[in-house]
C-alpha cells in the first residue's frame, strides 16, 4: 500500500501547485498578462504559438494567453462562489433537519428529495434566464441546485454524530441545543463538509464552462473581468479546422483546472475522511 | 412490493408537477418576452400575439391551461417555428437523443464492468494503476473538450470518420464515445472500489476458505453485492447522459432534442423550453423508478421495507 501512496502524493501536490497557479492568474491577471485585455492587433490575426504570442492570437488579434489567464477569474469566482453559496445554503439546511429529527428532518429531506430528482443542468438555464446571463445570476442558479448535496452530507453526519457520548453527556451536563450544535457536531462534520466543498468547486466550473461553451452561459462581452475559458473554447471549436491553438490552450486550462481541484478532492478526503474512502 | 411501486409512482408525479409549475413560474417571471425583436413591432401586432397565444390572460388562468394540456399530452404552439406543436417537435427528435444516450449508456456498461472487474482482481498491480490513472482523466475530461478532441484528431488529422452528418452507424461513434466517457470512467472505478471493500466481507471470506478460486470468489459472491452502489448511480448517471447529450448534439451538430432545447433557450420559445424541461424530468423519474425497481430485485432486504 506503501508504495502505492507516493505517486499519488506526487499528483495531489502537483495538483496543489496548478491550484495555486490558476489562483494566481485570477488575481493578478492585469500585472502578468502580457497585453492588454480587449488590445486587437488587426496585423497579427490569427496568428500560431510564437515567442511574443505564447499561445497564438485569435479571429480579431487578440492575445490568447491574455484571455486565458484574465478567463481564470470568471471559472475561480464561479467555482468558490457557488461552492460558498451552497456550503452555507445546504449546510445549514441539513444542521437543522438532522438536529430537529422526526417529522421536521422527514419533511425537509422529501424536499431535498425532490430537488435532487431535478435535471440539473436544465434548472441552471432556467434560472439563468430569470437572472440574467452575468456572473451572479449564474452563481445564484448553481447555488440554488448544488445545495443539496451538503444538506445531504451534514444531514448524515449530525444523525450519526448526535447518538455520540460526548454529546450525550454535554446535553447532560446542560449545554443548550445551541452550544451542542455549534460546539459539539458542528467540529465534527467540518471534514466530510469541506471535502463536499472540494468537490463542488470543480462541478461548477464544468457547468459553467459547458454552458459557456453552447453559448448559454454568461454573456458580457465587454466585462473587464475576462471572457469564460468555455466561451473561448467555442471561439476556437470555430476555427478549429484551420486554428487548432485557439481551442487547445482553453480547453486544456478548463481540463487541468478541473482534474486538479478533483485530485485535491481526493488528497483531502483521504487526509480528513478515511471513513468514506 | 406493489405499494413502494405506488410510493414511487407519486413521488415522480410530485417531482413532474413542481417541474411544471416552476418552469412556468420562472419563464413568466423572467425578462425579456418572445416577440422581442431587433425591429419594433407595433403594439396592435404585440397585443393580437399575445392574444392567439392566451398572453394576455391572468396568471392562474394560463397555468391551469397549461397543466391541461399536458395532461392531454398537448404541450402547446412553439413560439418560434410558427406552423408546428411542441409536441410534435419532440416526438421527432427525442428518439434521435435516446438513441444517442442509450447507446452512450450501453458502452459504459459493457466497458465499464469488465474494466472494473480486472481491476479489482488485479489490485493495485500495473493494469489496476493504468485503468484508474484512465479513469481519473476521464472524470474531469469535459465532454465538450473530449467532443472537440475526437473530432480534430479522428476526423480532422486522420480522417478516418465524417463529421457533422447523422444517417449511418458511422455517425454514431464518436458522439457515443464522448457521452459515454465520463459515465464509463465513473462507473468503472466505482465498481473497482465497492468490489474491493466487499472484498473484505465475512462472507468472501466463507467462500475463500471454502476453497473457491479467486475469480470465482468474485464473480459469485462479489459481484453480486457489489451491484447495489452501481445501481445507486444509475439514476444520476442516466440525468448526466440525458445532460450531457445536449452539448454532444451541439458539438457533433446532431438534430436531437438537446439542440433544439439550446436554440429555444437563445429565443425565448417558452412552450418548447417547458416542454423539453418536462420530457427531460419525465425520462429522468422513469430512469430512478426503473432503479428503485431492480434495487428490490437486487437486495431482498430492501423488499421487505
């Protein structure tokens, strides 16, 4: 088993590092892009990889590297974001009902049967078209159908951990339910949660990019945050016959950003889940 | 056993209803209607549209037509193609979609388990590393990106598949392939796990010290129980390819229903969105009903409840 551990500790700090990296782009996108965002060069269109375009220009002269490292920001901000939203939205959904028990915890999980049953790419344009097709309406619409899977995790979590001595004896003691929950299993479901966390970064990033990509999702053309890596997939899937650099070196950002985030997934839940492995 | 098949037939019609009652809801709510265009049409033609497509009735009484219909199985005019039912644009590309998903969904069976299997009997041994590694990628392969690979590198640099057509079985490898990746890599590493840990149960053991070979150990004992997980993700998994099929059918160009649903969504055509949205739900509540059946098939203790 041993042996086994070491390249797979290797790809999770490598995985650590892309992370890192990506994180990196999205926060100082302006200082380290080599031109200027929205800059056209109508002489140098369509340019292949060359030593002042590492990655090449596109239909309009545009720097591809500029337009990937300033494309992190729209995938980071809409991996954490949702991720955030539906941690505090489903975390504390699935406190309740585990701690309520009974009718309560009965009623609130049919609900989250049911949103569970939900396609849930198609809520996401649906509701995308309710609220607008910007960085928050998106955030909002994957927020809204990713929570479940938390209320899920930490519903499972409370029920086994509030059968346990220690909280037994700290409702004997006399700490109020409140003090129980925060203090007592709420430390307790913190890793199963933030693995889950780990998890959804990743899945929103790929449904982001996805809709993106068929020309569904966030459409803001002249946002000073970046064009989505699926938006320049497709502008590449374009001129893919011809002008395969356009779309390797997005597609290739969203793949890396993804199997990253998955490898860490995987790295963390070893480190602070050994049950669920 | 009847009843939790009653039980579950009223939980997939709760889950039908809320569909239709949210799209409705959400698509009335949202901005920006059907007949805005580029030009400015007069108010007189606004108001005469909206009156032949009962806009201008109240809220309560629109959702009650609407609910109507589709109980008849009527799910209204599109709003864009003007001459044809949403109905019937269905009825003409879904079996074009179900036999893209189903044949995506019969290759991750058929590879998946023998991938599985091999990998579980030989743990943590080079072929186990390289299939999981494979499957690792596969997971976080985007399958529009996977779509876009095949595409350049089969049909683009070799040359060996046409793209961009849909009539002979040719047509069909590579959006199979790029639907059924993902789905293929999942269930694969996932029977790998669960045949491991089963591995490890009281009664493998039995069987081992009965003296049974290793391969009949898993084939007889193992596999069996370790079915129950697998059939756990068929649900979902069935939702991804039915998801996934839409970019697939945008990518290959393919006259699906995921394709239409794309364009309706750029249009605002709000009968055929809902109605999409709601043959998509109905597929997906067959889908766990389906699960939930065999599931009781599978495991007797699961009957008895």
């Amino acid at each position: 088993m041993d042996s086994a551990r070491k390249p797979f500790e290797l790809l999770v700090a490598l995985s650590a590092l892309f992370v890192s990296l990506v994180f990196v782009a999205a926060c100082l996108a302006p200082w380290i892009a080599p031109y200027a965002l929205g800059g056209l060069e109508e002489k140098q269109i369509l340019q292949t990889p060359s030593a002042s375009h590492w990655m090449g220009t596109d239909g309009l002269g545009r720097d591809v590297l500029t337009r990937v490292l300033y494309g992190a920001r729209v995938s980071l901000a809409v991996g954490l974001g949702t991720a955030l939203i539906s941690l505090l939205l489903g975390t504390s959904y699935g406190l309740i009902a585990g701690f309520k028990g009974g009718n309560w915890d009965h009623l609130m999980m049919r609900i989250v049967d049911i949103f569970y049953g939900l396609p849930d790419m198609l809520i996401f344009i649906l509701l995308s078209l309710l609220f607008g097709r910007n960085i928050g309406g998106l955030l909002v619409a994957l927020g809204l159908v990713s929570w479940v899977r938390f209320a899920r995790i930490a519903r499972g979590q409370v029920l086994q951990t509030k059968e346990l001595l220690f909280v037994e004896s700290a409702r004997a003691l006399g700490a109020s339910r409140g003090r129980i929950l925060l203090g007592h299993i709420m430390p307790n479901i913190v890793g199963p949660v933030i693995v889950t966390l780990t998890f959804s970064i990743p899945s929103a990033i790929l449904a982001e990019s996805t809709l993106s990509f068929i020309g569904i999702g966030i459409n803001d053309p002249y946002s000073s945050w970046g064009t989505s890596w699926g938006t320049l997939a497709q502008d590449g899937y374009r001129a893919m016959r011809s002008y395969p650099h356009m779309i390797a070196f997005p597609a290739a950002a969203i793949f890396l950003t993804i199997l990253s985030f998955n490898t860490l997934g995987n790295g963390l839940r070893d480190l602070l889940d050994p049950k669920q492995k | 056993m009847p009843r939790l098949l009653l039980k579950r037939c009223l939980h997939g019609l709760l889950v039908l209803w809320v569909v239709a009652t949210l799209t409705f809801l959400l698509l009335r709510i949202a901005p920006g209607g059907p007949f805005d265009s580029e030009r400015k049409l007069p108010p007189e033609v606004i108001a005469n549209l909206e009156a032949k497509y009962y806009l201008d009735e109240p809220l309560w009484q629109q959702y009650l037509r609407y609910l109507g219909g589709i109980v008849q199985g009527d799910l209204g005019p599109s709003y864009k193609y003007l001459d044809r039912d949403v109905t019937e644009i269905i009825a003409e590309t879904l079996p074009t979609s179900i036999v893209l998903g189903g044949l995506a969904m019969l290759f991750a069976v058929l590879v998946a388990f023998p991938v599985g299997l091999c990998a579980a009997y030989f743990r943590n041994s080079f072929i186990d590393r390289t299939c999981m590694s494979i499957a690792a990628l596969g997971i976080s392969l985007p399958n529009f990106v996977l779509g876009a690979l095949l595409i350049w590198a089969v049909a683009l640099q070799l040359g060996w598949l046409q793209i961009g057509r849909w009539d002979d079985w040719s047509s069909v490898i590579l959006p199979m392939l790029t639907l059924g990746a993902a789905p293929t890599a999942f269930l694969a590493s996932l029977l790998r796990s669960t045949l491991i840990e089963t591995m490890s149960e009281d009664f493998v053991r039995t069987a081992r010290a009965k003296g049974l070979k290793e391969s009949m150990v898993i084939a007889k004992h193992a596999l069996l129980h370790s079915l129950i997980p697998v059939l756990t993700v068929m649900g979902p998994l069935a939702a991804a390819l039915l998801t996934g099929s839409f970019v697939v059918e945008f990518v290959f160009a393919i006259p699906g229903m995921g394709r239409f649903f794309i364009t309706a969504v750029s249009d605002r055509d709000y009968p055929l969105i809902m109605g999409v949205t709601l043959v998509y739900t109905a597929m997906l509540v067959c889908a766990n009903l389906i699960v939930d059946l065999l599931y009781s098939f599978v495991d007797p203790r699961i009957r008895v409840e």
